[in-house]
C-alpha cells in the first residue's frame, strides 16, 4: 500500500465546482489502495484579497495580526474539502497546520519549518480515513500561528511527505508541470521531464513560483520524489529528484522570470569601509533577503549602493534603512518599482562556455537594457525593466533554443 500525499493549489480548488472535482481525483487515489494525505491551498486569490483587506485598514498591519488573518484562507479550503469527500462516502477528516503537529519558527510571515510531526494525520492514515491538511499554516512553540511565505503550501506537502515517508509527493497546479520558462510569458516552453533539485531550487529562488523554494529544499534533503503535474487532466508532469537522465546538449534548464522586485538606491555614501557591511546587517537583522547588489563608484569619494528585496519586503526595508543612512551620512534612499529580475539557470553552465555571453546578445537584439547583472556557478540574472520582461524571456528563450526537445536516445 503506498503512501501518497497530494498538494492542490489556489486554482485548483478555485470553486465549489473545482472542490468537488478534486474531491473525485482524491477518493479514486484512495479507492486504488494508497494511504492519501492531502495538502490544500486557499482558494482562488483569497490569499490576495485577504492582504487587500487588511490594507484597506491599515498600511502597516501588525505581522501578528497578518499572519492569524491569512491562515484563515486555507482553513476553508480543508473544511470544503473534506466536506465534498464525505458527500461521496470517503471518510476524511480536516487538520489545520497547528493541529497537524506544523512546528514553526514564530517568523509571523515567513516562518520555517522547525519540526512536523504528524501524529493525528498519521492516526488518521492507519484508521483507514483521508487527512486533509491545510498548507501555509503552522503554530511556534508559544502556539502563536505563523504563516511559512507566499505559496508555502507547496512546503507544507513536502515535509508532510517526509514526516509520512510517503512515496511521492504529487504537486497539483494549473499547469502541466515545470517549463523550460513560465508557459504563460513563453507559449514555445517546453515541460521538462524530469529536473534537478538543484537546479529546481536555483528556478524556484529565482522567482519561477511553480514551486516555492523551500519545498524544494526539503525534499532534497530529505529525497522526497516530487511530481508537479495538472489538476486538470491525468497526464504525466515533471519530476523533481537528485539526478537525471542529461539531455544530449543542453547546458541551460531554464528560465525564470521575476517580478516582484524592488530596486532601493542608498545615494551619496562615503567612500570608507563598514558603510555597506553596516547596511547590509540592519536590513539582514530585519530578516529580510537582497538579491542583486551593485555598487557604483563616483569620483567625488561617494558611492550608490543599489540592491533589490521582494515587494512584500519593501516597507520594512526602509523602515529599517532610514536611521542607518542618517547614521552613515548618506544623501537620500529612494526606490522603484518598474524592475524586474530574468535569469537564465543550469548545471551544465559549470563546464559549458559562452552562456552570459549568449543572453547578453539575446537582450541587446531586442533593444532590452541591462541595469545589474550577478552570477553563480550555475545561472546569471539581470535586473531589467519590468515592462521588457516578457520579451527578454521570449528572446532568450528563442536563442538558446529551449524550445527544441533534445532527449538523449
Ligand atoms: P498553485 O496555486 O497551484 O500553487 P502557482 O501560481 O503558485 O500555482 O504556480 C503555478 C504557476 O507558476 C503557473 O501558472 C505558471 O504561470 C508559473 N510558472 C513560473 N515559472 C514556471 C515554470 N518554469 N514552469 C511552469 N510554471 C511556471
Ligand atoms: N495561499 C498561500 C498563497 O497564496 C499559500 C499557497 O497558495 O501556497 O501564497
Ligand atoms: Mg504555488
């Protein structure tokens, strides 16, 4: 009998309608003999009207507050779930990530995964019944609810599979599985059979949300075997596990598009050491991750120290940087909105030659600007403009030919 545990996104269980329909897919899992645990998002964009609502009361809602308000979201998605299970006879009982034994690490918004038991789902498996679990959700050692960051559900399925020793991890979404690029931006994407964690995880922290990162992270280290496949029809996705079959050729898996940075220029800094170290741990104290660093050298014994953070984070950025550029006599902190970050990532770069080289010809072509550039063994991003995006993924799309299916024979 196989342990399986099943994740369905927001689209997913969009409507009554999808529910019922997810429900179905469920019981026939379980109806073929496998242990099913379930993992649900909230539904539709509840998530996002949930954080309109709350800035409809305040532009800075305490992260407490925050965190007990979205949880709320996926609450419903277990209770319907599980209500649409009964209605065709399949016993099934709902958990909240609390309930379900999620130990998190009190970060309100962004909490990780300290330890997940499992014990009620795991009773819940051996009595014969469905466990529904809501994803995103967990509680600190105080009991205090925290939420693990925009689409965290996504990790709640995989650690749940770990905790369960389940043998697959079955990520449901409104896609056929992981592209060579988003399939919305590049309609000529191609889905990959199968893919790294490593380099999955390079994707999933470069913005590619198919999968949140720090799923992937899990499942890596513990060697859950993740299967990211639709919620629309039964065909094969992608598989994310430690090594895969080479294909012939190729040096890039992918790439990933990023829209929700934000650029903040520290203007005017003295040119002396500990200025950026200083910035640097007031925004790192703060918990909150920069991406591209670029500073840029005047003259005049200045420099602009120029880095993005994630929207989410923009607030509490400047929060935190307003006292420290006061404090290290900086001219002004400002910010914009209209950047975006594309980065081209795989393995084979390590060995293979010419691949900046290529991406840089590919953007200068379509007339795309490059603000900041940052590589790693394994990808290179560009901080571009956010309305040349699309065309940046397309046109490097396009050079490097992911389109084209090379599989070794
Ligand atoms: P869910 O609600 O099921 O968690 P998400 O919206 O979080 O779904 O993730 C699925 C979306 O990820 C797709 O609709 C697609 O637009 C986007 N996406 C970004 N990069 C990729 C990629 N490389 N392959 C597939 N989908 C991608
Ligand atoms: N509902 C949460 C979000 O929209 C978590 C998730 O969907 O994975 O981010
Ligand atoms: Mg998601």
């Amino acid at each position: 009998m196989a342990v399986i545990v099943q994740k369905f996104g927001g689209t997913s269980v969009g409507s009554a309608e999808r529910i019922l329909r997810v429900a179905q897919r469920v019981d026939r899992t379980a109806a073929a003999g496998n242990m099913v645990a379930v993992v649900v998002s909230a539904m539709g964009d509840s998530t996002d009207e949930l954080i309109s609502l709350a800035h409809r009361i305040s532009s800075r809602p305490p992260e407490r507050e925050m965190a007990m308000l979205l949880a709320t979201g996926e609450q419903v998605s277990i209770a319907l779930l599980t209500m649409a299970l009964a209605k065709l006879g399949r016993e099934a009982v709902s958990f909240t990530g609390p309930q379900a034994g999620v130990l998190t690490d009190g970060n309100p918004l962004n909490a990780r995964i300290r330890a997940f038991t499992a014990e009620r789902v795991k009773a819940a498996l051996a009595a014969g019944k469905v466990a529904v679990v809501a994803g995103f959700q967990g509680a600190d050692a105080a009991g205090e609810i925290n939420t693990l960051g925009r689409g965290g559900s996504d990790t709640t399925a995989v650690a749940l599979a770990a905790a369960l020793g389940a043998d697959v991890c079955e990520i449901y979404t409104d896609v056929d599985g992981v592209f060579t690029v988003d399939p919305r931006i590049v309609p000529e994407a191609r889905k990959l059979a199968e893919i790294t964690y490593d380099e999955m995880l390079e994707l999933a922290s470069l913005g590619a949300k198919v999968l949140h990162p720090r799923a992937v992270e899990c499942g890596k280290e513990h060697g859950v075997a993740i299967h990211v496949r639709s919620s629309f029809h039964d065909g094969p996705g992608t598989i994310v596990k430690e090594a895969v079959k080479m294909e012939r050729g190729t040096v890039i898996s992918g790439i990933a598009c990023d829209e929700d940075q934000v650029k903040i220029a520290v203007v005017g800094v003295p040119d002396r050491p500990g200025i950026a170290a200083g910035i640097f741990t007031a925004i790192g104290n703060a918990g909150i991750n920069v991406d591209l660093i670029v500073q840029s050298i005047h003259r005049n014994g200045e420099n602009d120290i120029l880095f993005t953070v994630s929207r989410d984070n923009l607030e509490k950025a400047l929060a935190v940087l307003e006292p420290v550029v006061k404090e290290v006599g900086a001219k002004d902190l400002q910010y914009r909105h209209d950047v975006a970050k594309i980065s081209v990532v795989g393995a084979g770069m390590i060995h293979g030659t010419g691949v900046a080289a290529g991406m840089f010809a590919a953007l200068a072509a379509a007339g795309i600007n490059i603000e900041i550039i940052s590589t790693s063994e394994i990808k290179i991003s560009c901080l571009i403009a956010a309305d040349r995006l699309h065309d940046a993924a397309r046109a490097i799309h396009a050079h490097f030919k992911l389109g084209e299916a090379v599989d070794c024979p």
